[in-house]
C-alpha cells in the first residue's frame, strides 16, 4: 500500500493500532476519523468463515437499512397495465414494457435499480448482457422480480440494500453517510448484522464472523469487538 496523506495519518493516530472496539465506540472513533470535505460513505467490512466458491457457502441477499442509505436511487420497472400504474404512484422514476426494452438496448442506462414483475421477465432476460454483468438483473432471490411493485419500490428507494459476499468471504457495504447521527448508523449497522447472521450457512462450522470493520470513504478503518457484539444475540 502506498503512503497514506497526512490527514489519514494524524487521524489514525487515535485509533489504537489492532484494538476492537465496543460497536457504538467503534462508529464514533469512525465518524470522527473522516476528514473529507464531502459527505463520505460509511462503510462496513464483514470477513465471515465461508467459502463462496461452494454453493451452499455464498452469503448473498438484501436487508432494509431503517435510516435510509442517504443516497437518491434511481429505479426503473418493467411492468404493464395496473402493476405500471402501482409502480408509478409509488416513486418509480422510469416505468415500461416493450418500450423501455428497447430503450435500455440502444443504451439507456440512468438507473440504479430494476424492478421487474414475472410475466415480463422473458422480455427483460434479453437484456442479460447489458445488466447482468452491472448487477442489475432483477432476481426473485432479491425481491426484484415480484407482483408487489408498489412495496419494492418503495423499498429500493428508502432503505433496502443488497449484499454478496465476495471471493475472500468479505462482505463490504455502504450503510450511510457521515452525516448520519450516530444512533441512525448503528440502527443500519445492526440491521444489516441481524440480517447476515440469520443467512448462516449450515456446512460453517465455529466462528462465522471473524472480523468486523467500519470506516467513512477516505477514512481510516475501526475494527469492531465481534465477540461482545455476538454476545448481544445470544
């Protein structure tokens, strides 16, 4: 790794070096260590005990932040007739059948998620190329591919996220804005834990987490005690 800026440097300065901290403790040491003139991105960094090359070792699906992600999300749906309307008075910023095929296959592309009911995902699976390989192909796995377009929208525009563990068995995700107050962070933090614990795969054997970070984008990294944060839930 290269030399970090002398920013990074006096605000590492407080973090002890290879100590864990309490979760709330640790979001505060976090918060104050960003030291950008933009709101960062605070970010969680999740090692579990996995092996997602096996089947039944991948970590992937999607948990509601109750604070919201502080970001504007752009959603697009693939529905017709009353589930377009549904979709519509929900928030959904671009809504279309045939139409909005074409449109993403000439090269339109200005959303951040798509939302598709299951009729029309015969037509939305030619479009494999182009969103898959962005990670927006919609996924019944996911809560994208579903008739109840009104509440997945509403989802993806407030607070819902997705996760997939990583070839290391890292999950890494935003969770929130510096600017969020400390109590919104760990609520989001907490969420996101409770989600990826429940989806523990049942061939891991002893600890399933084995270490747990926060930090804001340009930020330096604060490691979680995850033994006293697992102690909560037992």
């Amino acid at each position: 790794m290269g030399n970090r800026g002398k920013q990074y440097r006096e605000k590492k300065k407080v973090i002890t070096a290879n100590t864990q901290f309490q979760l709330e403790k640790a979001i505060e040491l976090a918060k104050n260590a960003g030291f950008a003139k933009f709101d960062e991105s605070f970010d969680v960094a999740l090692r579990l005990n996995v092996n997602p090359k096996y089947s039944d070792q991948m970590v992937r699906g999607t948990a509601v932040l109750p604070a919201g992600t502080g970001k504007v999300v752009r959603v697009a749906v693939f529905a017709k007739g009353e589930k377009a309307t549904e979709a519509k008075n929900a928030g959904a910023d671009i809504v279309g059948d045939d139409d909005l095929v074409a449109k993403i296959s000439e090269g339109f592309l200005d959303f951040d998620k798509v939302i598709a009911t299951p009729d029309l995902m015969g037509k939305v699976g030619k479009l494999g190329k182009i969103l898959g390989r962005r990670g927006l192909m919609p996924n019944p796995k996911l809560g994208t591919v579903t008739f109840e377009v009104g509440a997945a929208v509403k989802e993806a525009k407030g607070g819902r996220v997705e996760f997939k563990v990583e070839k290391a068995g890292i999950v890494h995700l935003s969770v929130g804005k510096k600017s969020f107050t400390a109590e919104q962070l760990r609520d989001n933090v907490l969420s996101l834990f409770e989600t990826i614990l429940k989806m523990r795969p049942a061939s891991v054997k002893g600890s399933y987490v084995k270490s747990f970070g926060l930090s804001t984008t340009m930020g330096p990294g604060v490691r979680v005690d995850v033994n006293e944060l697992m102690g909560r839930y037992k």
